[in-house]
C-alpha cells in the first residue's frame, strides 16, 4: 500500500478524538455556566443598592432644600406624617426615621423594607461659625440590611 491510499481510508474522526472533544467541551461549558450561575445570583444586589443612594440622596435634598433657622430656634417636630406640611426648616429633620420610604404627603411608595434616618448637627465649615451652618447625614438601610449614608452641609445665606 501506498500513503495515498492509507489517506484515502482514513475518514472522520476516532473514538479517541470524539471522547477528547467530549471533555474539551464538557470542562468549558461547566466554566462558563457558573459563571453565569454567579452573576445571575448576584445582579439584584446592585439595585437594591442603588435604591437605597437614590432614597437617601433623594431625602438630602428634600432637607437641603427647606429654611435654615439657627438650631438654637429650630423646632424639631418629629414625625413621619405629612412632611410637605409640618416640616419647614433642616433642623425640623434632626432624629427623623422613616420606616418604609413615603413621599413628601405620607404615600408609601413601595419600599417598605427601607429604613431611612437623618441626622442634623451644628457644625463649623470653613470659615462659617458653628451657628450658621449644620452638617446633613442620611442614612438608608436597604432590605439586606447594609447602610448607605450620604452627608451634605446647609448654611444661612
């Protein structure tokens, strides 16, 4: 016999190549699924994290954004009814808690597994004294329990 005819009988693929190829794939399929296992698992995390900042940026600015009255004169009436009415100076916010997020009228909104505290303190900034600027901390618990806080400063101007 000649290599041409040994060529001509040798067609497709052995056993031993099949079974090889059989466990190539097998390995890279199993890689690649729990991979995806892991990042499907995971990918809620990152909303309920990034609802947790949206709530407590979103409350910063709702105090950053009312009268500032010295402290000393704030009246700091707590309760989570209606905020669009009782609350009308940043220091009305100090030992705020809003368990399960609510709008300005008291509506819930859907997030009743959210827990958000403000905290308001007189503070120095700069040159500003203590008396005319108060330093704003929002803290949001998400419904896995880890907490997200975000501060921003209020002066008299």
């Amino acid at each position: 016999m000649c290599i041409s005819d040994r060529s001509a009988l040798q067609r497709g693929v052995s056993l031993v190549e099949l079974i090889v190829f059989i466990v190539i794939i097998s390995v890279a399929l199993t890689g690649i699924l729990s991979v995806m296992n892991q990042v499907t698992a995971h990918s809620a995390d990152p909303l309920i994290h990034k609802q947790a900042l949206a709530v407590a940026e979103s409350l910063l600015e709702e105090v950053e954004l009312q009268d500032f009255v010295s402290t000393a004169g704030a009246t700091n009436t707590v309760t989570t009814a209606n905020r669009a009415s009782e609350y009308h100076v940043v220091g009305d916010y100090n030992g705020f808690t809003m368990v399960g997020i609510k709008d300005l009228g008291g509506n819930d909104v859907g997030l009743a597994a959210y827990t958000a505290t403000v905290t308001v303190t007189s503070e120095a900034l700069g040159g500003i004294v203590a008396g005319s600027a108060v330093r704003i901390t929002v803290a949001v618990t998400d419904p896995q329990g880890a907490t997200v806080a975000v501060d921003g400063y209020r002066t008299s101007y």
